[in-house]
C-alpha cells in the first residue's frame, strides 16, 4: 500500500481534474452554441472533446499521481489496498477543488455567470441504471487494463467514456467529483443538485461491486488453480 501522499501527487489529481471538467463544461457549451439546435450534433461534439482530453490527461500525469481524477476510482484503490485511506481522502478533495476550478474557467471562457446552479433534470431508474453501468464499466476498463495492459490505460478510459456518452441513458457521468462541478453550470452538461446525492451513490455503490468482481475476475491462471 503507498505510504503517503506528495504536493505533487495532489497537484497532479487537481490539475487533471480541473482540465477535464474545463473541457467536459466548455466543450458542451462550444458544441451547443455551433450545433445549430442538432442536440445529436452538439452531444458529439462534447463526446469527443472529453474523450480526447481523458487521454491526453491520463498520459501526462499518470506518471505522478496514477490519474485518478475520479472520487471513485480511487475508492476503488483503497479497497485494493493500493492507497491509504487518509491519502485517498486528499485525493479526493483535490478531485473535487479541481472540478469546481475547471467549471468556474470554463464559465470564464465562454462569458457565462461564474456560478450558476444546474435546472437540467437528471434522474429516474433508467438514469440511475445507466450511471451504475457506465461507472461499473470505466472500473472494469481501469482495473482490466492495468492488471493485462497498463500502458492501454489512456486509450481505453477515453474510448469507454467516448462511448459511454452515447450508450448510457445517463452520458456516463461516472464521477462523483464530475457531477459535483456539472450541478453548478447551468449549460450543456449541466445536472441539476437535486439529483446528485443519487447519481454519487449510485457511482459509488457500482466501484464498490466492480471493485469486488474485478479482483475475483482478473487473476493469474496460477492464482486460479
């Protein structure tokens, strides 16, 4: 289990955090105010933005902190035993600052109010079901990959969340530091605070059930006999 968490770990999960929410936020308002009123149009313009940005991201500083820039990803860790709790909590404090960073200069950059809340209605079983799906999936991809193939990381949480805008009924939030910062940008991306207790338990309760899976399913052939 790592020991301690470094500045430089924080500061890697609170910058990466903060440019994937500026990117998630004001790609969104980019892609809505171009498309014309084509909410197809303007959905895949803020899919592969994000999905881009997501690579790039996990390549530059996986090296420091592992990349989590996910409260629940590094949940996950904890239960694997890979990070303490105390140094989990930094990290996640750092995720959630840096979501609310990126949100406020995705505003800054497109004119809007630095602060707004939300009025995009996000909730029902099929959204809950398609958030438990999509961040039961990106846990997969996560675990998957870096068990058989670490250096495939980048690539495969871009292109699961690439499509995971399209499959899930929810857009894959699949970020509890993610849904936090949307509720306070009344634009594209937007999810509206009431429904986002729900969203983060049920983000939540699918890292915990993948987690356990996961470590059940990605074994050695020897470990398995």
């Amino acid at each position: 289990m790592a020991s301690s968490v470094s500045s430089r770990q924080l500061a890697a999960e609170f910058l990466g955090t903060a440019f994937l929410l500026a990117v998630v936020i004001g790609s969104g308002i980019m892609a809505e105010r171009l498309a014309g009123g084509n909410m197809a149009l303007a959905l895949w313009g803020n899919t592969a933005a994000t999905g881009a940005i997501l690579c790039v991201l996990i390549l530059i500083f996986g090296p420091i902190s592992g990349a989590h820039f996910n409260p629940a990803v590094t949940l996950a860790f904890v239960l694997r035993r890979e990070i303490e709790s105390s140094s989990a909590a930094l990290y996640m404090v750092a995720q959630i600052l840096g979501g609310l960073m990126g949100m406020l200069v995705a505003h800054m950059m497109f004119d809007e109010s630095w602060i707004q809340l939300s009025t995009t209605t996000r909730h029902g079983v099929g959204q809950w079901t398609g958030e438990f799906v999509a961040t039961s999936g990106l846990l997969m991809t996560i675990l998957g990959c870096v068990r058989y193939r670490p250096e495939a990381v980048p690539w495969a949480v871009g292109l699961f969340i690439t499509a995971g805008y399209w499959f899930t009924s929810s857009t894959s939030f699949a970020n509890p530091a993610v849904t936090i910062a949307r509720s306070f940008t009344d634009t594209f991306s937007g999810i509206n605070p009431t429904d986002v207790p729900l969203f983060m338990a049920v983000q939540f309760s699918a890292a915990i059930m993948t987690t356990v899976v996961c470590d059940w399913l990605f074994v050695n052939d020897a470990e398995s006999q």
